[in-house]
DNA sequence: TAATTTTGTTAGATGAATCTAATTTAGTAG
DNA sequence: CTACTAAATTAGATTCATCTAACAAAATTA
C-alpha cells in the first residue's frame, strides 16, 4: 500500500509526463511545491518499490506498474470530479479541491459505485479522460486554441487547467465545453485573440487562456 | 488545522466519553490500537491546542473547543454513512469503512451538499443522532434489548456497534431498524434470549448481540 | 573550451507519530 | 500499612516526509 504523499508524487510523474514527455526532478518539485532534494529521496524510496526507474541525473519515469497505480488514482480524481458535478450538483470549477482529497480513498466499491452511478462515463467534467480500472488512458489529440489561425472553428472539448480561478473566469465569459468558437483576429504581438461564440461576437482573451483551451477542428 | 491523526484521537475521545463517561489513556490506547506513551504525548500535544484538558493521572477531558471539534467529525461521518446508504444504495453493514475516510475531508460545501440531498437527517443508518453544524448532538435515552424482561417489547431504533460482521450477522436474522421485537425467554446463566419479530417467531441472541441493540420500550 | 548557470545529489537536521524499556504513581489486596 | 498489580509517565529510539547548506554534474553561453 502506498502512502498518501507516496500516490501524490506517482499521480503528478503520471500527469507530468502526459503534459511534457521527460520529466525532471526540478520539475516535479515545482508541481508539488516540495524541493528537489526531498524529491530525490522520494524517487529512491519509489525506485526500491519498482514504481519508477532511477538513476541519478536522468528524467524521471514510471514503471508499468507506476503507471498503472498513478492511472487508478488519476481515475478516482475524475471519477470523483464527476460524481460532484453530476449527482452532487456542484459547479465545475467547485470540485478539483475536493476530488483531489478523495481520490485517496481506499474503497474499490466506492468508486465502483460511483462509475456505476454515471453509467461508465469515459470523461470528467473538465474534458479529460478518465483512466480505466487498470490505469490506462485512451488519448485524443486535441488543438489548443492557442494554436489555431484567423478564420478557424474548434468544438471545445477539455481545459487544461482545473483550478476554480481559471474556471469561474471561463464562467464570467460563459466558456463551456461544448461550445463552437471561431477565431477572429489575432494580435501578432502576445497572441491575444479575439474570438465569437453563441451571443459573444466579440470576446478577447489573453494567450494564457487561449493555451489552457482544447477542442476538436471543425472544417467548414 | 488539526492532522487526521489528531482528528482520530478526538473522535474517539468524544465516542469513548458518550460510552462510559470517565476515559483513561488506557481506554483510547486500547480503541486506538497504539501504545498508552503515545497516547499520553498526543494529550499533552492537544492540551497545547486547548482541544483537551490534561493533568498527569486524572481522567482525560475535551475541552468545550475538543468537544466542537470532534463533535464535527462525527458530523461528518454519519452523514457521510447517511448519504452512502440513501444516496448510493449501499448497505447499513458497509459503509462504516468508507465513512471512516471520507470524515476527514476538509470541505464544508460538500458536506453542506450531502446534508441537503439528504434533506437534513437527524440520525444516521445505524441509528445514531448526527452532530449539528457546531458539533452539538441530542442524546435519546434508549434502552437496551439486553436489559428488558421476558414479556417486554422493544421498538428496534440504533445499534451500537456499526462493523461489518456485526451488521451483517442482523442482516442474516433479518433484523433491522424499526422492527418490534418481544423478549420470549431468558436464559439465565448466560443472558441468552429468545425473540420473536415479524415472521420470526423463536429466535436466539447472545446477549453480546443483545447488549449491542437499542430501543424504545413499547408499552402493551 | 572555459566560465557560468541550472539541475541534481549528499549530508545532516527537524518535527510528527510511533515504538520499547524503565520508572513512577495510583489503586487493590493481604 | 505493606506488598502487589495496574495504569501512566519519562526517556530514548525509529520511521517518514520534509528542510537547508554544501557540493557535484550537466547544460549553456561566451
């Protein structure tokens, strides 16, 4: 059994690694707010539970079976978020805090329940996908909105940022998942875009908003 | 902001103290499952924080503050039990578990949410009162099976003891919360009993059993 | 390639929560 | 009242997760 700061480190290696490829020590001590030598010691102390590989001076990587436990605990993140929004009734940008609490619990029914509850949903409420019950993850690859040129449509589909802060702005700007928006001007010098959705015909939004939105193309 | 640790302890003093009045280290040492020189520490630890008022040798006490909080966490426990029950149709025998996790989720919204959901329960699946938003809970005198005289009948209204074996061994008798059931014998070298309740017109019950059955006298 | 900066490691300390062994206090039984 | 037993405390060690300071390796820049 791993301890809860133990299935902290393996959850953000996990997500770290899907954000960026190579993951270092420095990296990982930024996310988690820890310095890099406590993060040393962790990698040793999981490298002797055979959840990651370690040598020194390299990136960081998961085992299989890293993977496969970070994947679980990412799944009882989403699964929670979910759960919060759909049967509980909260607010997207209410339920990373909680869910990130939650997910450490240890009770397979629970979740069981949960998944059973929201009918095996394959997304959480921010667009991301929900690991199955051995960890994995089936991908899509998504363009953010940053990326996309004058005259371009995305169907939003994820946000990369769950935190209430960035939600409740996406909130102010009525920005859902769902929603088509089309790119109507784009300052060359910080990127800033001025975009149209539903009734918004003209709403501008910085670049690091417009890096923190996913969706599909549409043509046309 | 008190660690789970702490949490645990308080809890337990609370429940202790509802139990059998006086609580020695001995007593939380035992429920605790840790050693009486831990124990003592963690006391001198809370009586820093004002949560309990501690002297060498005398009985330990929450303070009015120890009492609040703790009374808290159980809030948070049986409601948890509550919704689990109501909400994810799990049964009374499995949700002791789970709510032992969950109580320690900092988060009052989401327990404000359950609470709602649940429109405002006043006891929980196993018959025990919940705590209200300042920790305060109401007592009902109930009576034990254990202690009623052949010819008495009983209102089945809490148990006492909320595990997974002891619940599920009810669930094997068919018996539950709101049943009548009448004392038809009693064996008296040992307490054993013989009831009957609803189709079940002989049945026999250690008194570990019936000691752990509470109810209201029914008059008849 | 040499100098500098960034990243990573080693060494050693700290605080929380636990333990065991030894000692002390309180309560009980002769 | 003394002796014994049970309960509680003190002292000191251990493990986990963290830190800071000092040093070493790797990467970058001049």
């Amino acid at each position: 059994m791993n301890s809860l700061t133990e299935e902290n480190y393996l959850k953000t290696l996990f997500v770290l690694a899907n954000e960026s490829g190579e993951v270092n020590v420095i990296d990982l001590s930024k996310r988690l707010n820890i310095k890099m030598p406590t993060v040393t010691s962790m990698m040793k102390k999981l490298a002797v539970k055979k959840l990651v590989h370690y040598e020194s001076y390299k990136p960081l990587r998961l085992t299989e079976r890293g993977k496969k436990e970070a994947g679980i605990i990412i799944r009882k993140h989403r699964l929670t978020e979910m759960f919060l929004v759909q049967v509980m009734n909260f607010g997207w940008e209410e339920v990373h805090e909680i869910a990130e609490q939650l997910e450490h619990t240890h009770s397979p029914d629970f979740f069981e329940k949960m998944d059973e509850m929201l009918g095996y949903p394959k997304i959480d409420p921010h667009g991301s996908p929900i690991p199955d019950k051995n960890g994995k993850i089936e991908w899509k690859k998504y363009s953010k909105l940053s990326n996309c040129r004058v005259g371009e449509a995305l169907k939003l589909t994820a946000v990369i940022d769950s935190s209430e802060e960035f939600l409740k702005f996406l909130n102010s700007r009525e920005l859902k998942l769902g929603l088509k928006v089309k790119v109507k001007s784009i300052e060359p010098f910080d990127g800033t875009m001025v975009i149209s959705y539903g009734k918004k015909l003209n709403e501008t939004l910085s670049q690091t908003v417009t890096k923190r939105l996913l969706g599909e193309l549409i043509q046309g």
